[in-house]
C-alpha cells in the first residue's frame, strides 16, 4: 500500500511525499516531489506494477528511452481533429508524409520549436 502526503515547507509551497514497502523486499521507501501532478504519476505506476520498485523503474526506463519525434506528434495531432472528415485527414497525412517527413521525420519533437520548423522546411541553414 501507498500513500502520498501534503506536506507544506516554510516557504509556503508544498513537498508531496510518497512512501510504499516495496513488494520484494518488503523495504519502506519514500521519495519526496516539488509538483503532485509527478508524485501522482509514479503512485499509479507503482500500483499498476503491484509496488514493486524494479519492475516499475525497468518499465519506466523502457518507456523513455522512445524518443517522441515530429512525425509522430503531427500524426497524433491529425487523429486528435475529430471534427475533419476523411477527404481532409487523407490531405493532412499526405502534406506529412511529402513535405514533414522528409525533413523533420528523425527530429525530437521536444527538441524542436517553431523557427527549427521554419528554417528546416525553408531549406535555410539553422541560424548560429
């Protein structure tokens, strides 16, 4: 069983404090977050893999180690736009696949702003 506790500093923001037995060695762990939204995620991830803490780093290892590049963060944004029909999806893939992929289809879509994009796609060298 996990809990997550509020717990408030003298500066008058808030530490969030996780704490679990790990289920193999039964060892009491805790770990302290700045924001609860991060301590709420690594409390689910912990209970989805039954608390415990290897398994759950392995997997969260795994999932980072995927890098989210333009590609898929545009082909994601076309599939979210639920009110296109499909002659417009069909469009957005194809404008992807001709002019995105080419040029931005290996790049980390955390690594990349808008003047990235508009440089890459321009066929300009990226400004120093």
């Amino acid at each position: 069983m996990a809990n997550l506790e509020e717990r408030p500093r003298k500066n008058g923001q808030t530490a969030y404090i996780l704490r679990w037995a790990d289920k193999r060695t039964h060892e009491r762990k805790s770990h302290r977050f700045a924001d609860e939204h991060d301590a709420r995620r690594m409390l689910l991830v912990l209970e989805a893999h039954d608390h415990d803490t290897e398994r759950a780093l392995e997997n969260v290892r795994k999932h980072y180690q995927s890098v989210y590049i333009v590609s898929d963060m545009v082909s994601d944004h076309i599939e979210m736009r639920t009110r296109a029909n499909g002659y417009t999806v069909r469009r957005y893939k194809g404008i992807l696949r001709r002019h995105i992929d080419p040029i931005l289809s290996s790049v980390a879509a955390t690594g990349v702003d808008y003047r990235d994009v508009q440089v890459r796609c321009s066929g300009e060298k990226e400004a120093q």
